[in-house]
C-alpha cells in the first residue's frame, strides 16, 4: 500500500508536505494554546513535522498515520533527531475511517481531505476521535481569486473552479456543518514557494541519479513546465490554510 510513486519521488526531500513553512507551524501551535500532554491525532501526517516539533516545543503527545511509507519513515526519524520519539507515533497504512481508541485534545488532517471524501467527511471522520471540548484541525486550499474560467482552475491543478471556495464562503462553510472557527493560520505566496519550488531541484537531482527510470520521461516533463504553470496559476490564485473547529453542538443559545 503506498501513495503514487510520483509523489514519493517529488516529495522526497522535503520536510512538509503543503505550503506552511516551520515558522507556520510554530504560530499554529502557539495559537492552539496547547498544554503539556495534550493528545493528537493527525491523519495524513506526512514527514511528522508538525507532531514531532509541536512534542518538542510543547510537549504534546500523539499519533500520526501515513499512506507513503517513504514520509512515515522519514517521520520516524525526524522523531528520533528531535528527540520525541517516545511522545510520538508514525504508522503506515490508510487514514481512511480511522477513529482513535482514546480521545484527543487534536484531531488533525492537514492537507489530506480526500481521505474522507472532502472537508465534511474529514470533518465528520475527526469528530469520531476528539474529546469534549477538543479541536479539529483542517488544512485545506481555497481560492484567493476566483478563477475567471474552468481552464485557470485547470491550471491550478484543480478539477474545476467548484473544488475549492473562497476564503469566506470556507470559513461560512464550517458554520453550516455546526463548528464554530475558533483559529486559523494562513500559508502565503513564500510558503507556496517552499512547498512548489522545492520539487525543482529534487526533481533535477533525481533525474540524474535516474536516467533510465520508467518515470524519467514524466518527471522530466513536469521540470519543464512546472514552474511557469505554477507562477501562472496556482501562485496567483490558490490560498491554503489551516482552519480549527470546535463543534457548536454543546452549546445552548442564552
Ligand atoms: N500533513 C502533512 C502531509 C500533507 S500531504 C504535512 O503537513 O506535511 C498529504 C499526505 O497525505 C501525504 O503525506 C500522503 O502520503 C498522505 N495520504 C494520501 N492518502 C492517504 C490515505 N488514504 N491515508 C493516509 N495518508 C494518506
């Protein structure tokens, strides 16, 4: 069981799967007040580095769960080199359906909506794990403009301009499923430059360690194109973010 190999091979170099940068994930972290010993759960949890630098700075504890075995253990060893491997646990396999044994303070899908078939479904999916009084977390793109045609959103890699919402009508949308939005952090044009630019160089080293590949011809294709599509499109028109909920459900209106 793996993820496509495509990504294993553009991905492989970098820390975070998305376009937060450290210093994101820092401010995240700090903005969720977490406690020492606060349990999380992150589903799609990529090279580690949010639970492995969160169990540093904040001393919280908890789980992540990855399809690409090469990200998991990569996390794993990122456990190791922060020191915090024994607060903190990659497991390979499918995110899909998973629900925690115990209940977290954090329920976290951070960049992976799909495991759940989009943001309701991860939402409704998390919900299964989370204690009282606890928070989700969603990463998850939106528009920053609305593309002008289906082509532009094409362009950005998106299906059509229906994948994604705008800022507010995302942040609307959590209302409609009953979550209050008691946080968020937004990723920005550099940060998108870390996660996008960052496959250049991979892709070019590992084209020359690799001649001969089955996927030589398609990663050759993607370093030529990639990084004017990616100014054209995705740059100017996709935003991303990580979005914490609380349901509302609990609450009695006064
Ligand atoms: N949250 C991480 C990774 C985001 S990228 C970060 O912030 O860096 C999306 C991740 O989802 C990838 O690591 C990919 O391997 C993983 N993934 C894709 N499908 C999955 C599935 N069905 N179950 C678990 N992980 C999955």
């Amino acid at each position: 069981m793996d993820i496509p190999r495509i990504f294993n091979i553009t991905e492989s170099a970098h820390r975070i799967h998305n376009p937060f940068t450290a210093d994101k994930f820092a401010t995240l972290g700090a903005a969720l007040r977490l406690e020492p010993g606060a349990r999380v759960l992150d589903l799609g949890s990529g090279s580690g580095e949010m639970l492995c630098t969160w169990a540093r700075d904040h001393g919280v504890v908890g789980t992540g769960i990855d399809m690409s075995a090469l990200f998991t253990e990569q996390a794993q060893r990122r456990a190791v080199a922060l020191g915090v491997d024994d607060r903190v646990t990659f497991v390979h396999g499918d995110a899909a359906g998973h629900v925690s044994d115990e209940k977290v303070d954090v329920a976290a899908c951070v960049g992976a909506t799909w495991i759940a078939g989009g943001v309701a479904g991860t939402i409704a999916l998390l919900a299964r794990s989370l204690r009282p009084g606890g928070i989700i977390l969603v990463g998850e793109p939106y528009w920053r403009q609305l593309p002008p045609t289906e082509a532009v959103a094409k362009g950005c890699l998106a299906h059509a301009i229906a994948d994604f919402l705008t800022l507010p009508q995302l942040l609307a949308s959590f209302g409609q499923l009953g979550y209050d939005v008691v946080e968020m952090v937004l990723a920005n044009q550099d940060g998108w430059d870390r996660y996008e630019a960052a496959k250049w160089l991979t892709m070019r080293r590992w084209l020359e360690a690799h001649p001969d590949d089955e996927l030589a011809g398609e990663v050759r294709a993607q370093l030529s194109t990639e990084p004017v599509r990616y100014a054209t499109y995705t740059r100017e028109y996709l935003g991303w973010g990580v979005f914490a909920l609380m349901p509302r459900l609990d609450l009695r209106p006064i």
